[in-house]
C-alpha cells in the first residue's frame, strides 16, 4: 500500500512540474533572468529524464529491454548536451543560432538513437511479421503515406515560397525523416502488439513522448521555414515535456511491468484492421489544402492500396471459413460415427451388466434397478408384487464332495428349469452364489405369492441329474410383499432375507412369509426402541405441503423413520401402537418437538425461510402432564415464532377426551401455535366436534382422498367437509393425493393445500433443502 501512495505522490508532483512548464514557457520576456531560468529549466528536465531512464536501464535484465532504455538514455544525454551548449552560447556568448551549425546539429543524435530504440522494440517482435509479410508491408505503405499526407498538407505550402531556404537545412531534413521513421515504427508495434508490453501504460506513455518529439520537431521546421521561430517558448518546452514523458514511460515500467513480453500474432491483433480506416483521415485534409493533380494521384494510390489490402483480408477470411467449414463436416461426421459405436457399444455392455455369466440369467445389478422400477410404477397404480429369496440347501456340501464344476453344472440346470417355470409375471434373477430371487409382480394377496412358492418347490421335488449323479433339491424360500412389508428395495430385501433364514431354521416348512414368522415379538421390539433412543436410531423425514393454485411450497409435516442395525428401515406403522402401548412414545415425541424445534431455526439462520412445520402428537404424549411444559422450554430454547409450528391431533384424540383437549388446545393456541386435525372425515362424528376445538386446519382424511375419483360417497363427504372448513374460516389440507384426477376434484372442490406423491414423497433433509431451499 506504501509503494502505491508513493507512486501516487510521484505522478502528481511530475504532471505539476509539466504544467508548471507549459505555463512558465507560455509567457516569453526578453529578461535576460527569464532566459537564465528557461535555459536552466530545460537543462534540469533532461537531468531528471536521464536519472529516470538510466534508474530503469540499471534494472531491466539484458534478454528483456534493456538496450531499450539504453538509447533512450543517449537520446536524452545527447539533447541534454545540446541545451548546455544552446545556454551557453545565448545566454553568456550572446550568440544568435542559425541553421545550420555544429550546435544545432549536436541535437540530431537524439533523433537517432529514438529511431534505433524504436527497431529494438521491432526486433522483439520480427518472428510475428515475417508470418504476415505481406499484410504488414500494406499496413507500412498505409501508416507512412498517413504520416507523409500530414507533412505534406502542413508544409508544401511553405516549401513552394522558400525552397531555398529548405534547401540549405539538411538537418531540418533528417530531423523529420527520422521522426516520421519512429513513428512509423512505433506505430506498427503499437497495433501488431499484445497487452504485455503495454502494460501499466509505460508504452503508450512512452509513444505519446515521442509523437510530441516529433510534433514539436516538425512545427519547428515550420517556423524556421517561416522565419518566426523565437527560443524560450511554449515549443522549447514541448521538447522537455516530451522528454519528461519517456522518462515517466521508464519509472512507468519499473512499477507495473511484468518480465515477459510476448507479442500477438498479426491475425490476432485487434487494432490492425482499425489502420485502414484511420489512414483515410490526411485524405480529406489534402482535399481541402489542396486539390491539384499531383494530390489526386498520392489519392488514388492511397485509396488503391487500401482496397488492395481489404480484398487479400477479404480472400484470407475466406479460406478460413471454408477450412473451418470443412474441419467441422469432418469433426461433424467423426462425432456422429463415434456416437453411434459408443451407443452400440453401451447397449451391448449394458445387456452384459445385467447378466450373471454362469446361468445367463438377470443378476443383483439388474435386481436393484429392477426393484427402484416396481416401487415407482406400484406406488402409482396402488398394485403390489411379491419377492422370492431362494437359497440351496446343503450347496456348500455338493461342491465339497463332487466339485465346483459339478456344482456350477447344478446351478446353470436349476436356472434353466427356474426360467422354464416363469411366466410373464415373474422375473427370475440369480443374486449370488446359491441364492436365488424372483419377482413376482401384479399379485393380489398372499396367497398368489404362497401358491407360486409352493409351484416351485413342487417343481424341484423331482431332482436332477448331472453327471449320471442325481441331486436332491431343497430350498429354503422367503418371501415379502410391497407395500406391506416395505416400501423401499433395501428393506422389502432384508426383509425376505429374514424371512428365508426363518424357513432354513424350520424344519416344517421351506416357505415362510415375513409376516407369519413372528420374528420379533414385542419386548424384543421394545428393548430395541429403547436403544433406539439411546443410540439416537430416529431420524426425521419431510413431507412439502403445496398450495393447489401456484403449486408453491407453503408447510411441511416432519415424520419419524427408524433405522436399525437389525430390523432394517422401520415404519412408523410397525413400531408406533407398541411404543403408544409402552410409553416410550413420551420419549420419542419430545426428541421429535426437540429437533424440529431446532430444525426450523436452522433453516431461519442458514436460508432466511420461515415455513410451517407439523409435528404429528400422540394421544399418550397430549395426554401427559408435562406436554404443555416441554412445548414452552422448547420455545424459549429456540426463539423461533410459534406460529412456524402446527401440532397435528388425531380425529379420535379429538372425541375421546374432547374437555381435557379443548382445555389445553386453548392454551397451546394462546402460546401462538397452530393446531390441526389429522385423518378429518373418516367419521360423521367428527363434524361436531370442528366447531369445539381450537384448531386453524382440517387434515382430510387419506382413504377419502384416494376413492374422492371413484366414489360418489367419498366425494360428497370431502366437499363437506371443505364447505364446512371454509364457512368456519379453517384451513384445508389433502393427504394422500396421487393423480391429476384427484387434484382436479380437490381443485374443483376448493381445497386450499395438497400433500401427497403427486407431489412429493417424504423425505430426507438433505435432498428438501437442496432442492427447495437452496
């Protein structure tokens, strides 16, 4: 930050001393004190310009530019000496300058070596010009007659009344020749550049100091042409400006200048076609200067030169475009071949993915995509299919006594006659090892997946034979059905998994269903719940709540899931009436108003979102004493507004204990917080009950919901029970909707909030804050 406040200081003070210049120089006087100090001025200039310069000279490395500032350093040196000798002679020899002398031509190597610094800088840059030769001579021809026109149209005037005196100042020749030629040098290296060498504006700087070099070396020519020149003027002073810029240009590149310098191809240079129409601007000024024939014919060229240079840019640009147009076709054609082979190709591996290599029969990989599949059209069209686990008995023995090959023979027989016995309904899949599993889809109860069941193991009572050796087959089968048993793949799996370990164990029977195993009994269950507690098991899923009208999201019920090492993924409808029975639902109702008390403030300090959460309560949990107490340390805890929070009751709650629930619905309403009633509708009892309680929302029942498209019966009471809501100022909220007809009857009847698959599946915090709040 110091060096950048220096910097700053630096620049402010050097732009007060150029304006200081232009000012003092800008009031001549014949005062021989006035001239002392010009004289002194100019000197002192070109001192501080050299410091600067050989400071950068010192500092630059020998492969970068060294012998840049080298020149520049004599170009000012040599103009330096100029001056002392100017000084000396007009101020303390009283001699008048005329042209030409030895001391006016001492000036003329400060010309000299700006030009050479200029061909340093085309040096670095002759690879990128010879790839472009010809571009860059018409770009030359179009900057040099650019520059000519200018002189031309300034000065020929003048030299028609004095080519005598032209002629007898051949300095005054080779001053501008040179000028003009660094100009031109500068020029092509300013457009054909890249911004490297232009960085923090040291060139541009440095351009600008020597254009007024040769601007103020040019209007001298004019007024020694002229016979007005007069020394100590504003004109010397554009001499020590122009030196004071190069020497800013070199303090310049010490501050912001990098070590590399690369420059732009031409093709790549955007100001190089910007040349051909600035080169028109001296057109018009000869026009108006003057219009004689000599004039027209520099026109014409000009004019020709240009034209020449846009057909070859022309021409150049389209080849390009055919080149291009030929590249893409052929990319075009390669991609389109390669895709083709890559679907082929994805097509075959994928068919070989699904397949196990011994038995050729679908695998595990193709049993999980398969289930995920079921699960989506099954929970749409409300149908169940049932899964087989089929594992060998006494496999392990088979290839102990006749080897693996004589065993592998045994599995591929048993695919066959497994495939053999398939129908359209069934999927036969061969998971691993001995294990076998089958689909068995569109069944309506049970008994279709018993009745399949037993098929095979009939099937299989006739043994086989491999090798002249007759296999006696046994199975030990378990079977479970979606959605009794569960509504995700890994469950319904571990499921009949644990129903086919029930079978091996029971020597009676090969098939066992999950539900009749009565694997775990209700103390096991409890002792597991109460780990579950300990352990924190319990995690809470997300069900969103959308209005009918814009389909946005306006609440959220927070649902309890268990997960457990043993039992798998647990639902609420297996463990909640024991836990109701137990009196562990006290427990697991307070960690569920705890965490999604805590929850809704996360989601206020992470997303800025408040929105309603419900919170489903048990009769035994509303019931207990210190309910009303554990809602309020919670929002004292938390902070969070209670009107984020809906405490949902059932319908039967609601009746059964109507004073006790009314007394303490008031307070909890007192407190600010909502209350709703869940599975509203499934009894006519419950309508006079809507009025009495204080509640903001009725939660329609789902079995309603589902036959609101099919029956007269359900319909009639769904749309009484929104008239009812509405006259009585509640809330309406649709549990359970699947489908567009529903939604269509729902929207129809004037329901206010849906909640259901159509919309949205309950779930985990991470993928609704991911997909709704991020």
């Amino acid at each position: 930050m110091e060096n950048k406040i220096d910097k700053i200081k630096f620049y402010k003070i050097y732009i007060g001393v150029i304006v200081f210049l232009v000012i003092l120089f800008s009031y001549p006087s014949t005062n021989i004190y006035y001239e002392m100090i010009t004289n002194a001025i100019g000197i002192l200039g070109c001192i501080t310009s050299i410091v600067l310069v050989y400071i950068t000279f010192k500092n630059t490395e020998k492969n970068k530019l060294k012998y840049y500032w080298l020149l520049n350093f004599l170009a000012i040196t040599s103009f330096g000496i100029g001056e002392i000798i100017w000084g000396i002679k007009e101020i303390f020899l009283n001699e008048k300058l005329i042209m030409p002398s030895l001391t006016i031509s001492f000036y003329l190597p400060s010309n000299i070596f700006i030009f050479l610094s200029s061909l340093v800088l085309i040096k670095k840059n002759i690879r990128t010009y010879k790839r472009q030769k010809t571009k860059l001579s018409l770009d030359i021809v179009i900057i040099f007659i650019m520059y000519i026109s200018i002189l031309i149209a300034s000065i020929m005037p003048i030299l028609n009344h004095n080519k005598m005196l032209f002629n007898t100042n051949i300095y005054l020749i080779l001053y501008n020749i040179l000028d003009f030629m660094t100009l031109i040098n500068l020029s092509i290296i300013y457009i054909y550049n890249n911004e490297n060498i232009i960085k923090g504006n040291f060139f541009v700087i440095n351009f600008l100091g020597v254009l007024l070099f040769s601007l103020s070396d040019m209007v001298y020519m004019y007024q020694i042409l002229e016979n007005t020149y007069v020394s100590n003027t504003v004109l010397d002073s554009l001499w020590i400006i122009s030196f004071l810029l190069i020497g800013l240009s070199a303090i310049e590149y010490l501050f912001t200048v990098n070590s590399k310098y690369n420059f732009k191809n031409i093709d790549e240079c955007e100001n190089k076609d910007f040349m051909s129409y600035l080169a028109i601007v001296p057109i018009p000024i000869l026009f108006v200067l003057d219009i004689k024939n000599q004039h027209q014919a520099i026109i014409g060229i000009f004019i020709s030169i240009i034209v020449i240079r846009q057909i070859k840019v022309l021409n150049e640009n389209k080849i390009l475009v055919e080149k291009y147009k030929m590249i893409n076709e052929g990319l075009e054609s390669a991609v389109l071949a390669r895709t083709k082979e890559l679907h082929e190709k994805n097509i075959e591996l994928n068919y070989l993915s699904n397949k196990d290599t011994l038995t050729d029969l679908y695998n595990r990989r193709y049993l999980l995509n398969k289930l995920d599949e079921l699960i989506v059209k099954s929970s749409k069209d409300n149908s169940k299919f049932g899964i087989l686990f089929l594992d060998l008995d006494k496999f392990k023995n088979i290839n102990d006594l006749y080897g693996h090959e004589v065993g592998d023979l045994l599995l591929n027989e048993i695919g066959n006659k497994l495939q053999k016995h398939s129908s359209k309904n069934s999927i036969i899949i061969r998971q691993g090892g001995d294990e076998f599993v089958i689909i068995y889809t569109d069944i309506d109860s049970e008994e279709d997946l018993k009745s399949f069941a037993n098929q095979i193991i009939s099937e299989f009572d006739k043994g086989i034979c491999i090798e002249k050796i007759d296999f006696k087959v046994n199975f030990s089968i378990g079977g479970v059905i979606y959605p009794t048993d569960g509504e995700d793949k890994l469950t319904l799996m571990k499921k009949a998994d644990m129903a086919m370990y029930a079978s091996k164990k029971n020597s009676s029977s090969m098939f066992s269903l999950y539900k009749e195993n009565n694997m775990y009994n209700k103390l096991k269950m409890e002792k597991l719940m109460e780990k579950a507690i300990k352990n924190k098991e319990f995690i809470l899923y997300y069900q969103p709540q959308f209005n009918i009208d814009n389909n946005k999201i306006v609440g959220i019920e927070a649902l309890i899931r268990w997960e457990n090492d043993e039992l798998g993924f647990v639902y609420p409808s297996e463990f909640i009436p024991l836990a109701e029975e137990t009196g562990l639902i006290i427990d697991i109702g307070n960690w569920i108003i705890e965490s999604t008390f805590l929850q809704i403030k996360k989601w206020q300090e992470l997303y800025n979102i408040d929105i309603e959460v419900g919170i489903n309560v048990s009769p035994i949990q509303l019931s207990d004493k210190r309910f009303l107490d554990t809602i309020v340390s919670n929002l004292k805890n938390t902070n969070i507004n209670p009107s984020l929070i809906n405490l949902e009751i059932t319908e039967r709650i609601a009746i059964d204990d109507s004073e006790i629930v009314i007394e303490k619905l008031k307070i909890i309403r007192d407190l600010g917080i909502k209350v709703s009633i869940d599975d509203f509708g499934s009894g006519y009892s419950s309508f006079k009950y809507a009025k009495s309680f204080a509640v903001d929302t009725l939660k329609i029942d789902i079995s309603l919901i589902r036959g609101i498209d099919r029956s007269k019966e359900d319909y009639e009471i769904v749309k009484a029970v929104i008239n009812m809501a509405k006259g009585l100022g509640l809330s309406i909220v649709a549990e359970g909707v699947d489908s567009d007809t529903q939604l269509s009857v729902l929207r129809n009847l004037g329901c206010d909030t849906i909640q259901g698959f159509y919309y949205e599946k309950p779930m985990h915090i991470e993928h609704l804050e991911k997909k709704y709040f991020m």
